[in-house]
C-alpha cells in the first residue's frame, strides 16, 4: 500500500511500537509455555482434571462439588480436550495459552497505571516468572485465577481513572465473577477491589467531587451483579467451608484465613 498522506503515515508509525511489546512478550511467553508440555506424565491433581475432562458436561459439576474447587476450570478443561485431546500435553495447553493471555494483560495492566516502560517490565517478569511458568504447564485451575486477577484488577483500575464506562464494569464484573467460579481466594481479591474503591471514594468525597455519589452507586451495583452471577454455587461453597482434605478434621472459617494470611504475607 502506498500512502500519501503524512497524517497516514504518522498514524502507522506512531502504532508501531505500541503493538511491537505485547508482540514481544507474547512470543516469549509462547515459547517458554508451550516447550517441554509433555515432560512429564500427569501427576495427581491433574489427575484429578483428566477425570473432569472426560466427564459429560452435566457431571462436572456435582463432582466439583464434592471437591474444593468451583468447576468453571473444569467445563473449560472439558471443552478443550474435546478439541486438543486428553494427553499431558492436550491437557496443558490450556494453561500455557492462558499464562501466554497473563503476560498480556499484566502488560496492558502496568502501561495503563504507570506508562509505556513499567508496561515492558511488568509483562517481561509475568513471562519469565517461575511461579507462572510452572502453572502454566499444570493442568490446574491456578494460573486462570492469575488471569483474572489481572484482568478484573486492570478492569477496575481502567474504571477508576477513565470515565467509568460501562464496557470497563462490564469486562469487571465477568472477570470478577469468573473469578470466584475458578478459586474461593478470590473473595480476598474482591475483598481488596473495594477496599481499593473504597480508598477512592473517601478521597473524591474529601475532594468535593460530584462524582462520589454515582459512583457509589454503580459500584453497588456492579458487586451486586458479580454475586448474582456466583450464587448458584455459593450454597455448594458455604456447604464445603471449613473443609479441606489434607486437614484431617474440619476447622473453622477464621482457622484459613488465618493461615492464608500468614502463607501469603
């Protein structure tokens, strides 16, 4: 295509390089994700989703509900082999496009709060993390929670500094819901978003701003949206809460958040 017109040309050239680092970044993930899927034979818990992916679709979830997992994963997992198969590394890709879609979103996530730089940075360590690498080569439910983390919270920090467009508590209250059918954790993600919102609040309040009152209002309204959307699981949750198989007696709610407090500080 020959291009005439300096405005034209300006307009390509000045995209250019905001697509050339997710291209980049993306590409790493892919190779670092997709070698060595194989290696090795799945172990127990991917056993655990081998025996989910091959299920009907309407059993998965009276299974997952005798497990300690939502089942969003496992219908995903489901639908994947159908079409990659049931090998280790049939079973694996879904987690190695899904750490690839981390990357990405953890880019565009950093970009958005701190600029072009922090963008390359955060999305460089998000593709090399050893953490990430290994479960984006497990056929487990943890690296889709990662994702949504990611997008949910970019999400909402794209709901707070723009305009608070209804495309960006749209993409929110999906990935907030999707989060909560992938791990219970995430209640302590949401847990966060509003403390974060609610940090934000007090501050447009204090500041005298008009837009404290809506945007009360529709926050409101978009947590009420992502629990809808969780509660025909939540009975199934509160019936397996205190519960877990390695701890050989049940134990109250505040015994794990205790724990996860001290894991994950």
């Amino acid at each position: 295509m020959i291009w005439t017109s300096d405005k034209a040309r300006q307009f390509q050239f000045g995209r250019l390089p905001r697509a050339v680092a997710p291209m980049a970044l993306g590409l790493v993930a892919l190779v670092l994700r997709f070698q060595g899927l194989s290696r090795q034979s799945l172990w127990a818990d991917e056993g655990n989703s081998y025996g989910m992916a091959v299920r009907a679709l309407s059993e998965i979830a009276p299974a997952a509900g005798a497990d300690i997992h939502p089942p969003l994963y496992y219908y995903l997992l489901n639908l994947w082999a159908r079409l990659f198969g049931t090998s280790e590394a049939g079973l694996r890709s879904l987690s190695a496009v899904v750490g690839c879609l981390l990357v990405i979103t953890t880019y565009l996530w950093a970009r958005r709060l701190a600029g072009a730089a922090a963008g390359v940075v955060a999305g460089a360590l998000a593709a090399i993390s050893p953490f990430a690498l290994y479960y984006s080569q497990e056929a487990r439910a943890y690296i889709l929670m990662a994702l949504l983390v990611s997008l949910s919270t970019w999400a909402l920090t794209e709901y707070l500094l723009g305009s608070r467009s209804r495309r960006w508590a749209a993409v929110y209250v999906l990935a907030a819901a999707g989060l909560l059918w992938s791990h219970y954790l995430g209640l302590t993600v949401l847990a966060l978003h509003n403390l974060a919102m609610l940090v934000w609040l007090v501050r447009a309040h204090r500041a005298g701003s008009a837009e404290a009152r809506p945007a009360l209002r529709d926050w409101a309204l978009m947590q009420g949206a992502v629990l809808l959307a969780f509660l025909p699981w939540l009975p199934v949750m509160l019936r397996a809460a205190g519960g877990w198989p390695p701890i050989p007696s049940r134990q109250p709610l505040w015994f794990y958040f205790a724990e996860t407090a001290r894991l994950y500080t």
